[in-house]
C-alpha cells in the first residue's frame, strides 16, 4: 500500500483488497489515459458520499447529476462513518497483458495515473490483482465479494461500455440490477464524443483512438481527447555526452518501461523542471524546446532514447525530473551523412518549434 501525496492533498493506493480505506464511491474501469470520458465516469463519485448522507438527513435536495455540483449543506455536519471515500477500482495488471502474457504499454504508468486521479480529486486507486481467480469470478460474485464485503461500496459508476465478471459476461446495465440488491446506486455515463471536422461526425473518445493518435503523430488530436497535453515524465541521464559537442545539449530522459511512446520523430515541447521524488501536477515555470524519440541513426545509436533540447537553458539537468509536454510532431528521424548536416538540421527544428510555440 502507498500513500502518495502532496500539498496535503493525497490518494490512497491499496494494491491489495486489504487496509483499504472505506466504505466508497467508486468508479470502476481501466482508465488509461484518464482522458475527458474518464473523467465524465470519475465525477460522480467525487464527495458522492457526502451528497448523499447528507441528503440523507434532510438538509439538502438530493440531485442526480454528473457535473460539479457544490455542496450547500455545511459538510462539517458529517461525521465520519457517514463519509465515503471516492475511489477508483482498475485492474492490475491491465486485462489484456494477463490474457496475451505481453506487456501493454500505457498512456499513463501508474505513478502518473495516480497524478491524473489526485487532481480530479480522486481520494483512493484500488489496484486489484488481475489473476486467475479475479477473471473467474461471476458477476453475482465480483459484486458481492468484491464490490459490497470488500470495497463496502456505497455507489458505483461506470462507462455505458463497461463489462466485468467471467469472460465479461457482466454489462453496465447487469451491474446496475445486481448492485440494485443491495440498494447500491449506479450510474452508467453515456460514451463521450468529440467531432470530428472531415467529415462532420460524433466519435466517442477512447484510450486506443488515442493511442492511434500518438502513433500517427496527431498530437493536437491526442491532446485533445485527452483534455491536456501527452506527457513524458522522468528522470534525466546521462547520454553519450555528444549533443554538446554540436551545440545542442539534450537531456535523456528515463521512462517507465510500461510508457507508451508516440511516433519517432522530433517535436516541439514545453518542459517542467520537477524534483526528482516529486509527484507535483501543479504546472511550473515551462522551458520550451525540441524532443526527438528515436534510434539516432546518424551516430549509430544502439537503443532507442528520449531527449530534450531547452531553448534558452545552459545548466545541469543530470537527475533532475522532467515532464515533457508533447505540442506538434515536426518531422520523422533520419540518418544523416555528418554530425555537421544533423546539426544544421536540428538548428532548422527549432527555428520552426520556436515560432510554432509562441503562437500556441
Ligand atoms: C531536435 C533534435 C532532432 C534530432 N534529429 C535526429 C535525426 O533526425 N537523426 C538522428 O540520427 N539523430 C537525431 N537527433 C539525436 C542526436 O543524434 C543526438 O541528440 C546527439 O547524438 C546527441 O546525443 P547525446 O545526448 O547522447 O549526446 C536529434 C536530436 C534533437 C535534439
Ligand atoms: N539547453 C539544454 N538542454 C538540455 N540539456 C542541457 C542544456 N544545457 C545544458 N544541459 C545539460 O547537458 C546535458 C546534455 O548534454 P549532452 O552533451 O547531450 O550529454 P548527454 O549525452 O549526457 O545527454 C543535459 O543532461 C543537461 O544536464
């Protein structure tokens, strides 16, 4: 179990269906990516518990809904045992790396999960284990063991696509009747779209279309359905110590292994300077500046790398954390015939990443 927090504000992260803190509200799913259907799913659970037990009493109307409503009850009133805690329920591993026995790559590793969770206000992320006896328990068990004995749950929300229990047989509206049981409320959250300009169409937003986005290099789109910038966040090492030697130093930056990486190519990017242990998703003072993910073709690179290039920054950045913010895909990598012709290249990037970042 871990206790991530920061500021005062905290989330709770029980990786196992002990010492967790409860009863809750959970919202259930896999949530990579935390994206802008995520957080329609997420919502309703924010302070549910103390809508309702409030309401309970008396003071306020109760009101179904899934924008932010503000208390107007004083919460002081509340006592402990009334109080839920809003939870995310995901799985661990993902599903789909436990059926294919590959690793899945992901828009947002767990640290930077519980980054996203924490700024919606999100108080506790229950990791279940994703094991063989997980997948086979029947949806009338999933809710009764898991849901009701372990989670004590108080309210549920889901996605309208939602599907849980052996082979996934369960569906948001089975859910909805089984929890009924038990007096548990659930609300299931239409699918959200977005428009697309050409042709004119309602797409629902998903982890794979932007997943697809981020390999196509689309990173407007990405970021879009995202509701904030793709980011790259981690710690800085040491490289071949040859970016200098041209005159364009470029941090190399370490990922989670289970980071999922957009095309390979440059880009222009926004940076924050983090300390190294912090979990801070408060934005900071941005540098601006040019990424390229790749094999550096041109120095006979080994391995793929990360690496940044802060415009206007001449200090050391060994060990420090960074969170690259993905802006526009500029160009794909090449191999080019002298260090001499990548540099003039490299000169050209950020002329370009420059003038697009001042206009962004
Ligand atoms: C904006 C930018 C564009 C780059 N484009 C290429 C490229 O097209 N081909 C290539 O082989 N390497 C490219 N690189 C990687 C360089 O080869 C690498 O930065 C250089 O070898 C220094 O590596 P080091 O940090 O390990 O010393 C690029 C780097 C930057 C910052
Ligand atoms: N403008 C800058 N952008 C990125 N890193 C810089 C910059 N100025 C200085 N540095 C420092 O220089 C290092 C990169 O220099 P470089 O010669 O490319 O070595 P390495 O191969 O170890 O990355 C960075 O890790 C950082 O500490």
């Amino acid at each position: 179990m871990l206790n991530l927090s920061q500021n005062g504000c905290s989330v709770w992260v029980a990786s196992s269906t002990e010492g967790l803190l409860t009863p809750t509200a959970v919202a259930l799913g896999k949530f990579d990516g935390v994206h802008l259907g995520h957080h329609r799913v997420i919502q309703p659970v924010l302070h549910a518990g103390d809508r309702l037990s409030v309401a309970a009493q008396g003071l306020v109307p109760v009101q179904e809904s899934n924008d932010n409503q503000q208390l107007t009850a004083d919460e002081g009133q509340l006592t402990n045992k009334e109080r839920t805690y809003s939870t995310v329920v995901t799985f661990h591993p993902h599903p789909q790396e436990f059926f294919t026995g590959q690793p899945r790559a992901l828009l947002t590793p767990l640290d930077e999960k519980v980054q996203q969770l924490r700024s919606l206000g999100v108080e506790q992320l229950v990791l279940l284990p994703f094991d063989k006896e997980l997948s086979a328990l029947s949806p009338e068990d999933f809710v009764e063991k898991i849901l009701v004995q372990q989670l004590q749950c108080q309210r549920i929300s889901v996605g309208h696509d939602f599907c849980f229990g052996k082979q996934r047989r369960g569906t948001a509206r089975d859910l909805q009747l089984l929890a009924a049981k038990y007096d548990i409320p659930v609300t299931i959250v239409p699918l959200q779209t977005y428009t697309d300009s050409a042709p004119t169409q309602e797409i629902p937003i998903s982890t794979s279309l932007i997943r697809h986005s981020l390999e196509s290099g689309d990173i407007k789109n990405a970021n879009l359905l995202l509701g904030r910038p793709y980011s790259l966040i981690g710690v800085v090492v040491q490289g071949q110590q040859l970016g200098r030697t041209i005159g364009f130093p470029t941090a190399n930056i370490q990922l989670p292994q289970d980071k999922f990486l957009p095309r390979k190519g440059v880009y222009a990017v926004r940076v924050s300077i983090l300390s190294k242990t912090s979990d801070e998703t408060v934005p900071q003072p941005q540098n601006l500046g040019v990424m390229n993910i790749g094999d550096r073709p041109t120095v006979n690179g080994t391995c793929s790398s990360v690496e940044v290039h802060l415009f206007d920054w001449s200090n050391d950045l060994y060990g420090k954390k960074l969170a690259v913010q993905l802006v526009e895909f500029l160009r794909p990598e090449e191999k080019f015939p002298s260090l001499e012709a990548l540099k003039t290249q490299i000169q050209l990037d950020c002329t370009v990443a420059r003038k697009l970042l001042s206009v962004d």
